[in-house]
C-alpha cells in the first residue's frame, strides 16, 4: 500500500470504534468528525498529503525496500550520515508544516520502532520472538504508513512509591494474565498524546522500573488498534474554543488531545508483544537499542522549527510596531537568534559525530542529543515570555474576525493600524501573537515542551550519569601536577 493520502487517513479514523471519554461524552465513532478533534485530524490528513505533492514527495519518501512503494522516509533505517541528514530533510517539512505545534507527528514514534526494528539481537537477551514480532511490527506500520501514539507513565497518584506499591499495585498498567495465546493487561497509563486521532497506540516500558521482581507484571511492550475492546481514553476539555483561523490560529489547527489510557482486561496477543518480564532490559529499552537517539534526532529537529518560528514572530511584531531600534527589544531578539542557532549547532554536530551500533545503525550523537533535550525545555519557556513582552497591550487591544466585518471596520482600520500594517492585519498577527505567548493553548505548549521527555531534575541527574568526564578531568589532574 504505501503511504496513504489524507482522505485515507480520515476515512480510516472514522471507521474505527475507539472509547474515548470528553466532557462527559462517550466518543465511539466518526471520531475524525467531533468538534474536539476535527481540525487537528485534518491538520494531520494535511501531513499524510504533502507526502503526494510533487514538492515535498522526494523529501517525505523513499522506496519501501520490501514492496517498492513509497513510504514515509521517518522508517528509513540510517546506515550513513546521508540517511540521518535525510532523516531530518523529512521531519522539517511536517515540522514547518505546523511550526513546531505538532508534537506526535508520525516520524516521532516512527523513529522509535526503526530502531528497535534493527535491535534484534538486543530483544533476543529475553526471547527471539520479540525481536522478530518488533521487526514485522515496523514493517506493518511502515507499509500501511499507520499513525501511533505511546503511553508511558503510571499515573500521578503517589509519585512517593513506584508504581507495584500504588493501590497495593492494583493502579498502574500491569500483567494480571498470561495466557498460551497472550497476556490480560489492567490498570493505568498516562500520557497519550494525540491518542484518540491515531491508528495504533504503542505501549512501551516506563523507564523508572526497580528492576526487581515486583516490577516484572509492569514490565512490557506491546501495541495495540486504537478500538482494542476494553481500551478506553479518558481526555482533558479542548483548548481550541472553537474559534477560526483567524482568531485562534494555533489552536484550531495544532490542538493535539491528551488522554489518560485505560485498561479494562484488555486481551494483547503474543504477535504484538514486544518485551514481557524483565525489568532490567525494560530500563534499558530506550538507550540500549538506539530508539531513544533516533527519537530525540526528531524531537531536536522539531523544536528547531518552533524556535525559528517564535524569531519569526518577534521579528514581525518588533518591526510592526516600529520597537525594532530599543536596545532591550534587541536583546530579546538576539536571544531567540542564539536559541536557533545553538539548536542548529547541536543538530548538526550530534549527526557529524554520528557512530554505527552494533547492529548497523547509525545514530547520532546521544551525549550532544542528550544536552539538546536538557537545554530546550527551559529556554522554550521564554519563548511566550518575549512574546507577551514585545506585544504588551496589544494582547488586549484584539477585536474578533467578525468585528472586521462589522461597522465597527473604520474605527479598526483608523486606531489600530501600525507603524508597517493595516489596521485589520496588525490584528491578525496579534491573534497570533495571543494564541502563541497567552492562551490555553500556549500554557499546554509550554508545560508540554518542559516535561516533554520528564522531569527536568531527573534529566539532568541522568545526564550527569552518562556523560564521561574522565578526559577532562585528567587535564585538570595533569594541570595540577605541571611544575612549569
């Protein structure tokens, strides 16, 4: 089959019986068609088409080493540094697509099952079969061009204990059965993004496992149809208040859902089983496989395309209103310059740098990729900050698309015009400005990029913990002990 159109995508999301629960309404069918989901469905159809359009078509595809049809270049396995570059060629088309907005576009977890695809012989440490279903995995969703989604977390409940000593282990995601023909899974997960719009969910170790026997009915990996019966998804209300384009023009495009993931004796056969038992190899499913380097090489990529976004904003807003020449407005831009630039800086050493793993895999550079993903979530928070600070009150000074068709025009295009637009467009790019610096939308968007892959403490204890500071500090040692 290949990849799929966007019409494709739609027709087969409608044709799905997912349970999702929102706003005290039980969803079951034409998913793609509710309000809450809608415009980010299409928004992500819009994706699945730039694969067809004879622009983007070289960028976003390869041929499908099995069938010959095209498929998303996110499955290309990197065997050189060119296949990383293209890699990346690929995910900064959808990035720019949607700014950045999109944080579970296809080619994230697309990343992800590439690599475990190749780490065979890391399965095999637990059972052969798990490598070899991964890999069959991978390919059904690389030649069905299939969108999945992950949950990963327990749920925030007592964050004081692990998750086998929550509700006497009777909270979290969790083996109640094994079976000949699979395993019973009960319980909770958070956080899946983007869950109900998808095709498949992933459902893939949590990486803060003990690694002791009471962690094994926890430890696994499989994937699931997204209509799997006894999967429900609990959601949060819509941040798009149902606003056009012009009014909230992030919001009605980019709004991806979040869902608690429930599992009500949900039935996962052995075929789409991945990993059972073992929480050391669970702890180690991510870094010890390549996955989480190929995740991260898209996540960078990604947040690239939002940091030029917000310098392209500032940019506009600085000149609109004729600030551009204040010394501090200049220090603000200069700091966004820097963020784009150390991004593309960290980009691109983590791919010069690049090594193949033992299974022939070429990944970049995880210790560069590492500081990246440690970096970008607190500078990512200023991003609103500088936004909200070079707009001002022009935040509030916002009449609505329909007052521009209004008798209220004239006062429009008379007080609210500036120094470079007319008084109607000065409005349109401060709708933007609110969507991307004040409103729901964004306090989602910067809380999502802080915590995007945990809690920034633990991160950075973890970076500590795999970075080798051994040469230097043998200058350092060496320094000491000069006498000249």
């Amino acid at each position: 089959m290949g990849i799929r159109s966007g019409t494709q995508y739609l027709e087969k999301l409608n044709s799905m019986r997912p349970h999702v629960v929102i706003d005290g309404q039980v969803v079951s069918e034409n998913i793609a068609d509710h309000p809450a989901f809608r415009n980010v469905a299409r928004s992500y159809a819009r994706l699945f088409d730039l694969q067809h359009d004879p622009e983007y078509a070289d960028r976003l595809t390869y041929p499908s080493p099995s069938s010959g049809d095209r498929v998303n270049a996110s499955f290309l396995v990197p065997r050189t540094v060119a296949d990383l570059e293209r890699r990346r060629a690929a995910t900064t088309c959808w990035a720019e697509y949607s700014q950045g907005f999109l944080g579970r576009t296809g080619d994230y977890m697309n990343g992800c099952l590439t690599a475990l695809s190749a780490a065979e012989q890391w399965f095999a440490q637990a059972d052969p079969l798990f490598g070899e279903n991964i890999r069959r995995y991978y390919e059904f969703c690389r030649e069905n061009d299939l969108l999945t989604t992950h949950t990963l977390i327990p749920p925030q409940v007592n964050r004081s204990v692990s998750g086998s000593d929550q509700l006497g282990g009777q909270l979290s995601a969790r083996i109640t059965e094994e079976r000949d023909d699979g395993i019973i899974i009960n319980g909770a997960r958070m956080l899946a993004t983007n869950a109900p719009i998808a095709d498949e969910l992933l459902v893939f170790p949590s990486t803060l496992l003990r690694g002791t026997p009471e962690d094994a009915p926890y430890s696994f990996a499989f994937a699931l149809p997204n209509d799997t019966e006894g999967l429900r998804y609990l959601c949060r209300t819509s941040l798009h208040n149902g606003g056009s384009i012009h009014d909230e023009p992030l919001a009605s495009r980019f709004e991806e859902m979040d869902a608690v993931v429930v599992f009500d004796n949900v039935f996962v056969p052995n075929e789409r089983i991945f990993m059972l038992g073992h929480p050391e190899l669970c702890n180690g499913f991510y870094s010890e496989t390549g996955a989480g380097a190929l995740m991260t090489h898209q996540v960078v990529t990604r947040t690239l395309a939002k940091s030029e976004f917000f310098l392209g904003l500032a940019a506009e807003l600085s000149e609109a209103i004729g600030i551009g020449g204040f010394q501090h407005i200049q220090e603000d831009l200069a700091e966004l310059i820097q963020t784009v630039e150390i991004g593309k800086a960290l980009m691109r050493a983590s791919e010069v740098d690049a090594t193949l793993n033992d299974d022939g895999v070429m990944l970049p550079r995880w210790a560069t990729l590492n500081a990246a993903r440690n970096w970008y979530p607190k500078v990512a928070q200023r991003f609103p900050q500088i936004i909200r600070k070079l707009s001002a009150s022009g935040l509030m000074a916002l009449p609505g698309e329909a007052d521009l068709a209004s008798a209220a025009l004239p006062d429009i295009e008379r007080y609210l015009q500036t120094k470079t637009l007319t008084g109607p467009e000065r409005v349109q790019l401060f709708k933007l400005a609110h969507d991307a610096s004040i409103s729901g939308f964004s306090g989602r968007q910067a809380l999502y990029e802080y915590f995007f892959f945990g809690d920034p403490v633990r991160m950075a204890g973890a970076l500590v913990k795999s970075y080798d500071t051994t040469p230097v500090q043998a200058r350092v040692r060496e320094f000491l002990a000069r006498t000249d």
